[in-house]
C-alpha cells in the first residue's frame, strides 16, 4: 500500500506557472512507476504525464509536452509536476497516481491502484 497526498494548486493566469508535488507514504516509493492524471469538469479523467520507477523515463501528453515536466525524488519520496505557459485548458483537478507494476508502462487510468485526492488548478484567460 501507499498513499499519496497532492499540493501546490491554485488559480493564476493564463502563462504563468504552478508547481504540483505529491508526497508518498507507505510502501518504498521507488517500487512505484508514477503519473499525473486531470480531470476538468463534465470531462473523463485524462492521462497528463509518467515517469518510470527509475526516474529515467518519462511520457507527456501532447497537449503538455514541452511545458509540463514531471520528476520524482526517491529520497524525499515526492513525486512533481512543474507546469510552465499554463492555458485556460489546463484547468482541472491533478490527481497523482502509483502504478503497483514496477515494470509496467501505461498511460491508462485503471492501470493505476493509487491515487491522491487531487488538487485544483484554474487558469483564468
């Protein structure tokens, strides 16, 4: 088991920046590959970016490539997603999630047995 507690939302506008952490507990933190999964309103739940057990690896949707990067800190077993340029599209709850495969690389929402409670982030345009 593990848990997972999602910070660091906000509202800002549209172009500037948020930094979102999750801070794990439980099982050894690196057994886990992670991810950032949103969900906007009246929306399904949506793959945003992973990164494998290792932090060697990693995988972006392309609607945040190039400005979302994702990284993880096996010490402090924190998870974050540094989110740059953010869009009024960009507007959802970030939920961070475990996948219990450590050698598992997925981007769908079932494949994920943990998650966080979320944390909103709007972006006003």
């Amino acid at each position: 088991q593990v848990q997972l507690a999602e910070s660091g939302g906000g509202f800002v506008q549209a172009g500037d920046s948020l930094r979102l952490s999750c801070a794990a507990s439980g099982r050894p933190f690196a057994d886990y590959p992670m991810a950032w999964f949103r969900q906007a309103p009246d929306k399904e739940r949506e793959f945003v970016a992973r990164i494998d057990w290792s932090g060697g690896v990693t995988d972006y949707a392309d609607s945040v490539k190039g400005r979302f990067t994702i990284s993880r800190d096996s010490h402090k077993n924190m998870l974050t997603l540094q989110m740059n340029s953010l869009k009024s599209e960009d507007t959802a709850v970030y939920y961070c999630a475990a996948d219990p495969l450590r050698y598992r690389s997925t981007r769908n929402t079932f494949d994920y047995g943990y998650w966080g409670q979320g944390t909103q982030v709007t972006v006003s345009s």
